[in-house]
C-alpha cells in the first residue's frame, strides 16, 4: 500500500474530530473522501500529509514512518493543497507555479524546472494568464493557479482539500479530468477530499466515508453510491440514477 493510516485519532479542546481510523490507499489510484462538514475528512488529509499532529496513531508513506522523514524528502514524494490559501504577496501565476519546483531547484530554475512549470500552466488553462498578478485573479482563477502550483511539484502523492472551492462548472469538470489522467496514465496517487458526490462517483477510484470523525464506508463509487448508505452518511434520502454506466445523486430534488 502507499499510504497506511494506524490508528489516527485527534481532538481539540477536548473534542474527539478523528476517532481511531486505519485506513490504506494503494499507489496509482484516485481516492475521494466525502462526508457531511465536520466529519473529519481535512482533519485526516492534514495528518496524512502532515501538517496535523495526531494525538495517537502512525502514517506510513511507502513503508516509512511519515513523522520520522525530513520535510525535504517528503516534498518529493507528497504534494498538498490546503483548503484556504492566501498570500499578500505580489506574485504572477508564473511566479506561484514556480514554487512547485523548489524542492528540486532551490530557487535556480533549470530547464527541466521550466518545461513542468509550462505544462502545468496549460494544464489549467491559464497560459494566457501566466503573467498576471493573483490579486487580479478572480478566487477560481487563484485556485487553479494554487493547483496548477502543486501540480509543478511532480510527486506521486497529490493531496487536495476542496480543490474545486470558488471553481464554475467548465473548470471543475476540467480539474477532475486532469486529476484522473494524472492517476490513470501517470501513476499518481490522487486523494481529494471532495463535496460533491457525484464528482467523486464518475472520476473516483475509491470513496472513503466518513461521518462524526470515524470511516463510515470505504468502497468503489458503484458500492457507495447507494441510497441506504447516503442517507446513513448524509442523514437525507438522496435519490440515485445511473447515466452512462455512472452513478449520480439526485440530492437537489430529494
């Protein structure tokens, strides 16, 4: 497995927000967690990518223990885009991009820093953007720069929270299909934590479930995508209708 979650478990103020979850991810696949606000999903990609402490509980990253590894070596291996970045910097989307690569060029870009930098710019659709400063970004342009800028980065673990946040229908269709070329041609292992189920159900590999800080279900989007088991997570009857050999949830008319 890629990456093996033991134990996990974190509370504030006393609060249990992830209670005792073990949980593995195999490489080379698409993995969304979903689950109502509050359940403890961006809790548990914070403490996978450590940027969250847990309380109890071990992750390992191909075999090694996450909390032992130097940053320097974890940032060639693991990418991660929070759910709120904000900078006050003047910054091009070039500029932010750029940052990708640091862990490989130290701030001296090379050519082959370059030709990432480039192909993650057109990944996203903002080459003729590339030039213009973020605070004259719309908040969905700045979010695929933000991604575009973890993309650059070229790991094989990819983890995003609300990546399509302050994103329209086009962008966020477009985003997801990036994501799932990336896992199915490219071998990376993307782990989003996701809102909208029906995305999750047509580029999903894996849907993991949470609900009240505990793993609900974990299964493809064929098993998940049920009516029992929505309700049981959502706690609303969400109608199901297949399209195109792809389960949706009809949770705008329930």
């Amino acid at each position: 497995m890629a990456i093996e979650l033991k134990s996990l478990s974190k509370s504030y103020h006393g609060q249990n927000v992830v209670n005792d979850v073990s949980l593995s991810i195999a490489k080379g696949q698409f993995t969304a967690f979903i689950g109502p606000n509050g359940a403890g999903k961006s809790t548990v990609l914070g403490m996978m990518s450590r940027l969250i402490q847990p309380d109890v509980g071990q992750v390992l990253l191909d075999s090694q223990d996450l909390y032992t590894m130097q940053g320097a070596e974890i940032a060639k291996k693991m990418a991660i885009l929070k759910q709120s970045n904000h900078t006050e910097l003047r910054l091009s989307i070039e500029d932010l991009v750029a940052f990708g690569r640091f862990p490989y060029s130290k701030g001296r870009l090379t050519s082959v820093d370059r030709q990432k930098i480039d192909q993650s710019i057109c990944y996203m659709d903002l080459n003729e953007l590339r030039h213009r400063q973020l605070s004259e970004l719309s908040g969905g342009q700045r979010q695929r720069a933000y991604i575009a800028m973890v993309l650059a980065q070229d790991t094989d673990y990819i983890l995003l929270d609300e990546p399509l946040n302050n994103l329209d229908m086009k962008h966020s269709a477009q985003i997801m299909r990036v994501l799932k070329d990336l896992a199915r041609h490219h071998g990376k292992s993307i782990i989003v934590v996701i809102h909208d189920i029906n995305f999750a159900s047509v580029y999903a590999d894996q849907i993991i479930a949470m609900k009240a800080g505990q793993l609900a279900y974990v299964g493809s989007p064929q098993q998940i995508m049920n009516e029992r088991i929505l309700k049981e997570i959502f706690d609303f009857h969400i109608p199901i209708q297949e399209v195109n050999q792809h389960k949706l949830g009809l949770y705008f008319i329930s």
